[in-house]
C-alpha cells in the first residue's frame, strides 16, 4: 500500500512540475528575426523599424527626416528644403512664396574700338515650306520687311565678339570671333521676337516661327 502511494505521488510532482515548465515556455517573448516587424506591425513610441526602413506612408518618430530621404508621399515640413537642395517641379522653395525673381535688366555697351567700324549685317531668311535660303544685307538700326510675309526685321546693335559680363552686353574686340546683332521680329503690328542672332551659334535663343527661320551670318565693316 505504501508503495502505491508513493508511486502515485512521484507521478504528481513530476506532472506539476512538466506544467510549471511548459507556461514558463508560453509567455517567453518570441525572438525577432533581422528585418522582421513585431506580432502585428504596430511599433512602440519613438522606435525606429528593423533596419531603419519605414513602412510607406510613415514618418519616423519626432517627424525627424533621415539625410537624403523624402517624407510621405514627397510633402516636405514646412520651411525645409529637399535633399540636395532640388525643388520638385511647380513647387517654391522655402521664403519664395512661389514669386518669381525679376529679371534683371541688360546694358549694352558698344566699346569705341567698335562703334563706326561696322555699318549692317547680312541676314538669312528660310522658307521652312520650300526650303529655300535668301541672304540680304541690311544696315544698323533699320529695317528688313521679308518679301511675301507680315514679318518686320528691326536690326539694332552689331556686336563682333559678343560677350555677357554680369548684367552688362558688350564687345571684347572689334574681331569678328563671335558675332551677334540684336533684332525685334514683327508680324503685323505685333513683336514676336527680341533677342540676339549668333552667326557661329544659331541655335542659342533661336527665333521660332512655323514658316520662316531668320540666322546672322556675318557683319559688314565700313568702307
């Protein structure tokens, strides 16, 4: 009898204790692999996902941006510029408001060694539909009425070798290395075009019009 009763306690203890172990087991956090989110997705306050990266959508604790990583949806906080400095397109950087700057306005300048030197320039106008080129010469500060069109060339200053410096226009030489005429374009009563023609870069602020094309090709001296 003593032995059955022994028996039957030993077998107690030994399944009271297997019980006790196996609980212990259940409520052990189960460890998080490299890369992987917590039982859910949801995170604690202030903490930061497996590897630094945020789920789509999500701002990281404190709103703080990482370096040269865009916000949500690319919404930049108000005041803070993108990485690298680059708006996205249609929207003002930060203290703009969207105003654009003015432009600033041109000074011509025709050094001595130059006025008096030249006295035209020779134009050539196409015919985009017949592919024909006409060459005419016309004098400064006059104009050129292209035959079987509105269109109106006002010629003005010839510069011989055209230079931009700061906000002034003018010639380095009287040397023809890289000559430029300022020219209105008018069709009708109506101006479409001020600018410069470059007789060696044509394709700098060219002017555009679906029927004609008007190129410097060189200047006239004097005498």
């Amino acid at each position: 009898m003593r032995r059955v009763l022994a028996v039957t306690l030993g077998v107690a203890l030994v399944f009271s204790l297997g019980l006790t172990a196996c609980k212990k087991k259940e409520q052990q956090p189960v460890p998080q692999a490299p890369g992987m989110m917590p039982p859910g997705g949801a995170m604690q306050p202030g903490q930061m996902p497996p590897g630094g990266a945020m789920q789509p959508g999500q701002m990281p604790p404190g709103g703080a941006m990482q370096p040269g990583q865009m916000p949500p949806s690319g919404a930049m906080p108000p005041g803070q510029m993108p990485p690298g400095g680059a708006m996205p397109p249609g929207q003002a950087a930060p203290g703009h408001g969207g105003i654009s700057v003015p432009k600033v306005e041109m000074k011509i300048v025709v050094p001595d060694s130059v006025k008096g030197k030249w006295s035209g320039v020779t134009l050539i106008v196409e015919d985009k539909s017949s592919k024909k080129k006409q060459e005419f010469k016309v004098n400064l500060n006059s104009d050129l009425k292209i035959p079987n069109s509105n269109l109106k060339v006002a010629v003005g200053d010839f510069l011989p070798n055209f230079k931009m410096d700061g906000s002034t226009i003018t010639s380095t030489s009287n040397d023809p290395a890289n000559p430029a005429v300022r020219v209105k374009v008018y069709e009708g009563e109506k101006e479409i075009f001020k600018g410069w023609l470059y007789s060696k870069f044509p394709a700098i602020h060219p002017f555009e019009h679906p029927k004609y094309g008007i190129n410097l090709k060189e200047g006239i001296k004097k005498g």
